[in-house]
C-alpha cells in the first residue's frame, strides 16, 4: 500500500506502510502528520492508517492533536500525468487547422488525429492518466482540418476540370 503524506499542506512524499513506521520511530514523520491512501475517504491523521505503529513514534516527541473543527480541509491530492500524446493531438491538430490551405498541414492533421486515438487508448488503459478532453479535442480539430483540405482540393479540382470543359466546348 502506498501512502501519500503531508504537512502543513505540503506534500512529504509517498511511502510504504514500512517506511512509515521506520520515519516514526526516527522522527522524521508525526502521528499527526496528514495522509492519503487508495481506498480512503480523504485525508486524515497518520495515527489513523491501518498498519500505522503508535508504538514506533519516539516518547520524546509531544504530540500536538487539534481538535476536528480546528483542522484546515487540506487540498492536497495525489498528481495525475496529462498524457503527452494528448496535448501533442491538439498541437499538431490546431497547427493543421491554421493553415490547412498547404498540402504538409495535412500531414500535421492526419498526425493529429492518430495521437488522439492513441492517447485516448492509453487513458482508457490506465485510469491515473489524464488530457481526455485534450485527445477528443485534438481529435476534432484534426478531422475539420482534414475536411477542409478534401473540400479545398474538391472545389478546386472542380473548378479546374469545369474550365477545361468550357475550354474544350469553346473551340471550333
């Protein structure tokens, strides 16, 4: 199990039940000290993790206990990753959509659009990650990007055979 711990709303660090009650028994950490693990309800005081020795913090130590009302709510919360190939599907996305009128913006787009679906597979995959909105949104602008090329390369090849048929028409 591990066990996100904090103090006076900065974050210590994440330890095993072991370390913990190494830390204790040392000084370095407090019964009173704030912790977090997978499963639990929000933060609360070390002395409350199961597994978590009493005995091991030093009798030196006093040990300071506020009362419940006296307590700040503490924001803290174990940092999530942002998928990388997220943010690069909206960057490579928004670049092709600003200047889809060039064939290599295609490139930028269909690249776009494939990091997208990557990374949506791997948020699904793992659920600690996160840039879902990031991967659809990369997603879309890729796939407007793509449309206007086809719709600039339709119109403009229609225009191009259309004059070479009135062309060929307009000749004796």
């Amino acid at each position: 199990m591990q066990i996100h711990v904090a103090r006076d709303g900065k974050q210590l660090g994440i330890f095993s039940l072991e370390e913990i009650n190494r830390q204790l028994a040392a000084g370095t950490l407090n019964l009173s000290d704030q912790a977090w693990y997978e499963g639990a309800a929000g933060w609360a005081a070390l002395s409350t993790v199961p597994g978590v020795s009493a005995a091991a913090a030093p009798a030196s130590q006093p040990q300071i206990s506020l009362a419940p009302a006296a307590v700040a709510p503490m924001t803290l919360a174990p940092q999530r990753k942002t998928e990388p190939l997220a943010i690069i599907s909206l960057v490579l996305s928004g670049i092709a959509i600003c200047g889809f009128c060039c064939g290599l913006f295609l490139v930028a787009a269909v690249a776009g659009v494939v990091c997208g679906h990557l990374a949506l597979s791997k948020i699904k995959a793992n659920p600690e990650l996160e840039g879902h909105g990031l991967a659809v949104s990369g997603m879309i602008l890729g796939y407007i990007a793509i449309g206007l090329v086809l719709i600039r390369i339709l119109f403009f090849g229609g225009l191009a055979a259309l004059s070479g048929i009135t062309h060929a028409l307009s000749r004796p």
